[in-house]
C-alpha cells in the first residue's frame, strides 16, 4: 500500500502546528494552477448568472450548508479520524500482532495519505536549546519579554499564588477528572487485550460516540464547572479548542492535496470529538468512522 505520509507538531499550549510534506508531484503544483484558476472564474461566472436568474430560491439560511450542499457526500474527500492511545504505556508488552485486526479495518479504508502526531526536527531543536538553557534563550527573554518578568512577581503577588501553585492547581483537576468511570473501563479493556493479544476491542472503545462524551466531559467539562475567577478555567478550554482547530486546519490543508482522496488522522483519543466536529464543517469533507465489524 503506497501512502504519503504527513507529519504534525504535537502541539501545545499556543504554540504552532509544525510543517507539511508535501509530495514533489503535487497534483496543485505549478502547472496545475493557471488552467485551474482560469475554469473556477468561468465555474463562479455561470453559477453567478443562474444565481441571480432564479433568485432566492429555498437556499439554506446558512451560508456553509449552502455550500456543503453544492458538493454530494459520495463525492466529498473522506477523513477519517482515528483515535488511539499512546502504545508507550505498553512497550514492554507491544507486540505488532497485536495491530493485525486494527490494520484490516484500515486497509478497508484505503487512505491516499496519513497524518500522524510528531515533532519536526527544528521543534525538537528548539526543546534541546531549551532544555539546556543556551544565551539564546536569555537573549529573547531580556529582549521581548523583560517587562512580562519584572510584572510578574507582582501579579503573583495580587493573586496570591505561584506558577508552582498554580500548577498543583491544574494537576488536582486532572486527577480529579482521571477517575471517572470511563478511564477505568477502557483500562481494565487495555489489560484485556493485551492478554489476548489483540487491541482492536481497546480501539473500538476509543472511537465509540460513548466514550467520547464521557472523556470530553471529564476532561473539559470540569472546566466550565469551576467558575475560577478572572476566568483561567474558561481560558484553558479556549487554548485546547485553539490547539485543535489549528490541528484540523492542517489535516485540511492534506485534504485539499487530494480532492475525493481518504485522508487517515492517527491521533490521540482526546482530540477526536473535536477533530472530527471541526472537519464536520467543511464544505468538500466527509468525515468517517472505523468500521467496527
């Protein structure tokens, strides 16, 4: 099976998604360009004039389901997102066979390309300089963040807190939030696969509409439910959504490469329900699911 194979920055926080490979033979290369500018303007000239001939019509009321509507879904590029764990957590015990069941469903699907979660090689650069606390560092610190530093002691202050504190904070959440049912289950699951040497049930939990609301309301509901002050709950939500939507704008941007393609996104289980809601809008996108016979 020939795939192009994509690489994305596990992201966090803010920061940005890293770069796309995009392969030499682009089928939105040069020459590809000018005709295909040319027939969109003769494409956007005739629906323009039968536009205006027939008037309103019963359009829908909003404007990208409009446009979704001009696209049939049998036609539309697939996207299918998958969610998994991290296999490091059972390195010890991973087997490749152990995918054998997970790979058939795949190939069912066929993808013209994959995305998949990684580190380019300048942003592990980066963390390595980081890591070791080079001048550099320090240079971009004195030069565009000296006034941030000299204010923070004292926001700190107003606050009463520290990053340390803060960070206890956040991670009594989290644990908070790991304790629901649906972690428990889906470990107990693991455990059982392993035995048994076949993880296709674990993933099958992962990708069901189920666990998803479960997950997504014991990660990020507590969020809208502590009301902290001056609103960092609110804010650590809107940076995950922020950190997602700028996923799905990459995996976007491989779908464009291959209009009526299958794009495979391999990506971890807590960023699927917001993948595939933001994909879902698109107006040449239909987003799939794995087959779970």
């Amino acid at each position: 099976m020939n795939f192009s194979i994509y690489c994305y920055v596990y992201s966090y926080g803010v920061s940005d998604i890293g770069g796309l490979v995009v392969p030499k033979k682009s089928p939105l290369g040069a020459p590809f360009i000018l005709p295909a500018a040319v027939a969109l303007a003769i494409s956007f000239l005739i629906f323009a004039s039968v536009s205006s001939a027939q008037g309103n019509g019963s359009q829908p009321d909003d404007a990208i389901r409009g446009l979704q509507a001009l696209q049939p879904e049998a036609v539309r590029t697939r996207v299918l997102v998958l969610a998994t764990f991290h296999l490091r957590q059972i390195e010890k015990t991973f087997k490749p066979q152990m995918l054998d069941s997970l790979r058939a469903r795949l190939e069912q699907f066929r993808p013209d390309a994959i995305c998949v979660e990684s580190l380019s090689g300048s942003r592990t650069r980066e963390f390595e300089l980081r890591t070791e606390a080079g001048p550099f560092y320090r240079e971009v610190l004195d030069g565009f963040a000296s006034r941030h530093r000299k204010m923070a002691p004292i926001a700190l202050s107003l606050l009463k807190t520290s990053p340390e504190a803060a960070a206890a904070r956040v991670r009594e959440l989290l644990a908070a939030a790991s304790k629901a049912a649906v972690y428990a289950e889906a470990e107990k699951l693991l455990k059982d696969c392993i035995e048994k040497g076949d993880l296709w049930p674990q993933y099958a939990l992962l990708n069901s509409p189920p666990y998803a609301r479960a997950d997504v309301n014991a990660q990020w509901g507590v969020f809208l439910r502590t009301h902290f002050p001056g609103g960092p709950d609110r804010a650590r939500l809107g940076l995950w959504e922020n950190r997602n939507l700028k996923i799905a704008a990459r995996i976007r941007a491989v779908a464009a490469l291959h209009p009526g393609g299958h794009i495979l996104v391999i990506y971890g289980a807590a960023h699927k329900p917001f993948l595939d809601a933001y994909l879902s809008m698109m107006a040449d996108v239909k987003v799939g699911q794995v087959e779970k016979r």
